[in-house]
C-alpha cells in the first residue's frame, strides 16, 4: 500500500475538494481520521459522493464543528494518536487532516505529530488569496521541520502567478497546479479540472519513486 497526506494552510480551503479529485484521479482510497461536526454531509462523504471511490470509516466521528480536541472534550472523550495508524487499502490510500497542521488532536498531540508519526509523504493546499504566503512558507518549515516528505504545494482560488511563484521559490517546494473554484461541483466537472490544472503525473511519479520535493 503507497499512502498520501492532504493537509492544508487552515481551515475551509477547498483541500476535502482536492482530496475528493485526487482519490478519482489515483483510483484511491479516501481516509479521514477525525471528523468533527456531523450536522452537514462528512467529508467522506463527500469525497465519496464525488470520487465514486471507498471511503473507509473514520477514526472518531465527534458531533461538534470545532477542532477536533475540543470535539471530542464535549462528548467527554480523548483521541488517541495510538489508535489511528494508517489503516490498510487496496492501491493508493488518501488520509486527510482537518484544519491546518498545528491543529490539537488532544492537549498534547497536533496533526502535525501524527502526520510526522505515519511518515508519508504530503500535499500541501494553499489558498491564493491574500495572506497566503506567510501561512504557506510557515507550513512548510513546519512540515520540514518535523520530518515530514513534501510533495509540493497545490493552490485554490483564482490564480495569482506571482504569489504562486513567490511561494515555490521561497518554499522550495513544487508547484502542483491550481484547482480553480468550480460554479458546478460534480464528479465530472472536478474530473476535468483535475486532468486540465493539476500535475497528476508529478504526484504520481513522487509516489512510485520517492522523489519528493
């Protein structure tokens, strides 16, 4: 089994989207290890609905639309970082976190400790809107400085060449392409915006090989 990391800079960039068009385009398997807040379709289900691709069950499933820490606080329950290694899949696994990297699982662990325990490598999602920058150089030193292989950073929004490239460059990290924000969000309008803006191959061949930038 390969696994991929989908992370993102915060919270509400579109990253369960790419993930969502990342399982299609591998013929993957969609893993989210901690869902918090139940009142609106999951992110599993989403991806599901819009990959046509497994979804395996989460590790918690928390009713409260917070970080995930003080979900599982309100139903009186700790997340163990133990109890979610990376589960078993046919092919390609996708696991995707919540929020941004520094984000509590408990009063002791954050994404980014369990992303460095698990060891695979990592698709940042960035947004291209003002501000990103400084989060996006900020969480690549974080990844790096945890130990964590980085695939390259993928951008959502509306295009901003320079920020982009200001990103790269500083990052020292591989531009993945740009998913722009889809006025009809289907499987096959996401399908088409995947094949025509993101570098498929160049994640692909840092899977197969190793080569992570």
């Amino acid at each position: 089994m390969s696994a991929l990391i989908v992370t993102g800079t915060d919270t509400g960039i579109g990253k369960t989207i790419f993930s969502a068009g990342l399982v299609q385009a591998l013929a993957a398997t969609y893993w989210k290890p901690v869902q918090s807040g139940l009142e609106e379709e999951t992110d599993s289900q989403i991806v599901a609905r819009l990959s046509g691709r497994p979804a395996l069950p989460e590790g918690y499933l928390l009713q409260l639309p917070a970080s995930p820490h003080l979900s599982a606080e309100a139903e009186g329950v700790e997340i163990d970082p133990d109890a979610l290694p990376l589960p078993e899949a046919d092919g390609v696994l996708v696991a995707e976190g919540a929020g941004g990297l520094m984000v509590p699982l408990n009063r002791e662990a954050l994404y980014l400790d369990l992303f460095a325990r698990w060891g695979a490598p990592v698709i940042l999602c960035a947004r291209t809107q003002l501000g990103t920058i400084n989060h996006t150089l900020l969480s690549l030193k974080a990844l790096r400085g945890a130990g964590c292989p980085v695939v390259g950073v993928v951008f959502i929004g509306d295009p901003e060449p320079a920020v982009e490239e200001t990103i790269c460059q500083f990052g020292k990290a591989a531009h993945l392409g740009r998913l722009p924000v889809l006025g009809e969000l289907t499987s096959d309008a996401l399908a088409v915006a995947f094949q025509a803006s993101i570098q498929v191959d160049l994640i692909k061949a840092a899977l197969a090989q190793g080569e992570i930038a």
